[in-house]
C-alpha cells in the first residue's frame, strides 16, 4: 500500500503548487474580466461577484495522481433587491435538492419581470430561480469574454472553454513551455454559484441521476465545500501530527479507481457512483468522529484503511449514508454551522441506488480490499496507467 500510494496516488507538492498557482492567475483574469462586461446589460441581470472559492480535493490535500482537474466556485450576484429564499424540494418530490425563490426587499415589482423572464421558472405560481437558464447564461457570458483573456495571456499559456449541456463549463488550460516548468494541461471545472451566506451555495445539479416530478432546471444542490474545509481544518488540529486520514482517502480512491477498470458495464460506471469521492469523503468523515484521533497515527495506517473499509462496506448493506452536514445535531461544538444547514432535512446519500447494485457494490468493495495487493499488480501496468507528470 504504501508503494502503491508513493509511486501512483501521491502528488509533488511542487508540481500541485504550480498548477493551483497557474490556475489561480487564469481564472482571475477571466472573472475580472466577467465582470467588467457584466456590468454592461443593466442592473436586472445577473453579474459576477468578481471573486472565486477554490474547493475540491487539489485544495484539501487529498487529490491523486496528477494536478490536471480543478473545481472552482464562480459566486454570481443577483439584481439590487433581489434575494434567494432557498428550501427543500422533498415536499415537492425530490430529496436531496432544492429550489430557490425569489424575495424582492418590499414587493416583486413589475420591473423586475424581464429577470423573470430570463431567468426564472414558475413552481407553484411563483418564481423561482431556474440552474438551468442561469448555467446556460454563465456558460454563454464567460465565451463572450474569452477572447480578450486569451489576448492577455497568450504569453502565458492557450486557453480554450468548453460545455456540455446541463454543466457546467470547463477551462482548459495549456501552459506555454517557456513559462510553467511543470508542462500540464489543465482542466478547470467554472461553477455558477448563487450565495446564501455563511459561506454556503447554490449549484446546479447534474442532470443524470434526478428524480422526480420537478424539471432539472427548477433544482438546485446545495454547495457546503467550505464548511468542509473547515471541519478538515479542525480535524488537522486535533489529530497527531503524522495522522493518516487523508492518505487512508487517497489509497481508498485509488483503489477503487483500479478496481474499476476490471468491471464490466453498466456496473462499471455504477461504481464509481456509488463510491463517488464525496461518498468517500463523507464515511472517513463519520468515522473520524467515532474515535479517538490519536488512533489515526501513520503507524495504524493498514487498520485505519480497513476500517474505512468495513465501515463503508455496512453503509452499502444498510443502504444507508447521511449527508455528513445536512440535518446533522451530532457534530462537534468546535465546528460551527450554520442555522440552514442544521435545520435541514437530512439526505442519504445512497437513496438513488437500488439495493442489488448497493449490495454488489459491497462485495466488490470488500473482495478490493482483500485483493489488494493483486488488484495493484494487475492494473499497474503501462496500458491501465495514465502518463505520470514530469516534475
């Protein structure tokens, strides 16, 4: 395991540092100059922010193998009076997502009905904010800008912006070889986000996987990537200093990455659902908060990992995972929540999966684990391998 993590999983700080650095320069070009145009069409639009939050494994020190795929929140700003009144879509249908109304500060004036228009779907005769019309405005925005972002930085390194229908756009990044030492193409995934404050957001859904009576583009997620940042943060500083955890989630994503490549469809993409890396994260969540810290000293490595393992594979028999932070009284008084969040409906997280796939999933988890060393030899060969980075 720990050549395993060592030669395939764990990344050169140096070459992360570079890649978040890069990245970092890129998006803050484009969304100042996202900005500057969106200031243009009039107040009754959507504009940007002018920040963006830097979230997702690259910037919680538990991504593998190669720094080529970033996540990066894109706040939006909604007209002067205008705020988002988020709640529940379950009484409507549909667990785990949201919609967002409409609250304008004294009444909804009619002058606010070409936002409506462009922007809103109706529920219940109301408006409501609709994901999919404001992806397709950001995705549409951040094109018209392009161009003279990539002006600027044609120095630097060639971008280019793609989007496929219903997510959200991604930025690829191409650094020139006279600049970046470490030569990595770059893929940066730009999320439109609505903010409700106490660091929380709205973000559109994928469109698979939705059910329910409701249309895609009425729903929303809801986004708590810094309040998770925060409990890893405070995890840090409790934990021994040589803790395990993150690598215990890094070997774990390996494997099942590995374990993967030997499945056949339509289990094959099945797997990875279901042990999406949130799905991950959020187990080593809950059972960090079981025990003691101390136990996840290095030394304990081999059984802290089978641990995570046993613990995830009686989730999957339960067919049961709470959102670690939705509807959660149980969390410790060091990490403070937000009211939202703690008076949410809770959400399970393996409610979309039938119990056969979660029941062979948990086999396939448990034989991984079992097989490891096996699974490691078999699929670490060139031909299963994507080229390493050079640092």
């Amino acid at each position: 395991l720990e050549s395993f993590y060592g030669r395939q999983l764990r990344l050169s700080p140096h070459v992360l540092g570079h890649s978040k650095a890069h990245v970092g320069r890129v998006v803050a070009e484009l969304v100042r100059a996202a900005k500057a145009q969106g200031l243009q069409p009039g107040p009754l639009a959507l504009s940007l922010r002018g920040d963006f939050v830097r979230i997702g494994s690259a910037y919680e020190q538990h991504k593998v193998r190669s720094p080529d795929c970033f996540d990066i929140l894109v706040p939006l700003r909604l007209p002067p009076h205008l705020e988002p009144q988020p709640r529940s879509a379950e009484g409507l249908g549909t667990r785990g997502a949201f919609v967002c109304g409409l609250r304008a500060r004294a009444s909804w004036p009619r002058r606010y009905r070409p936002f409506a228009e462009g922007f809103c779907v109706e529920l219940q005769g109301r408006s409501h904010l609709s994901s999919g019309l404001v992806l397709r405005w950001f995705q549409g925005h951040l094109q018209r800008c392009l161009g003279a972002v990539r002006y600027r930085l044609q120095e630097r390194c060639r971008i280019s912006l793609s989007a496929c229908p219903g997510h959200p756009p991604t930025l690829h990044i191409l650094p020139c070889s006279d600049y970046v030492c470490c030569h990595i193409s770059m893929a940066v995934r730009l999320i439109p986000a609505i903010p409700l404050g106490d660091a929380l957001y709205l973000t559109a859904l994928p469109p698979e996987g939705l059910q329910g009576p409701l249309a895609p583009e009425a729903l929303w997620g809801l986004n708590a990537s810094r309040q998770e940042q925060r409990l890893l943060s405070w995890l840090k500083e409790q934990a021994p200093a040589s803790s395990c955890h993150l690598k215990c989630l890094q070997i774990l994503k390996g494997l099942r990455d590995l374990r993967g490549q030997g499945l056949e469809e339509p289990f094959s993409s099945q797997w990875g659902r279901v042990l999406s890396s949130y799905v991950l994260k959020t187990a080593l969540f809950s059972l960090l908060l079981q025990g003691p810290l101390e136990a996840w000293d290095e030394r304990f490595l081999v059984e802290r990992l089978e641990d995570l393992v046993l613990y995830l594979r009686d989730c999957l028999r339960k067919q049961v995972l709470m959102h670690f932070f939705l509807g959660n009284a149980s969390l410790p008084e060091a990490v403070a929540l937000p009211r939202f969040l703690k008076e949410a409906t809770p959400v399970n997280l393996l409610a979309a999966f039938d119990g056969a796939t979660l029941d062979l999933a948990a086999f396939q988890l448990i034989n991984t684990w079992f097989q490891a060393p096996h699974i490691i030899r078999m699929y670490s060969s060139p031909r299963y391998l994507r080229p390493a980075p050079t640092p």
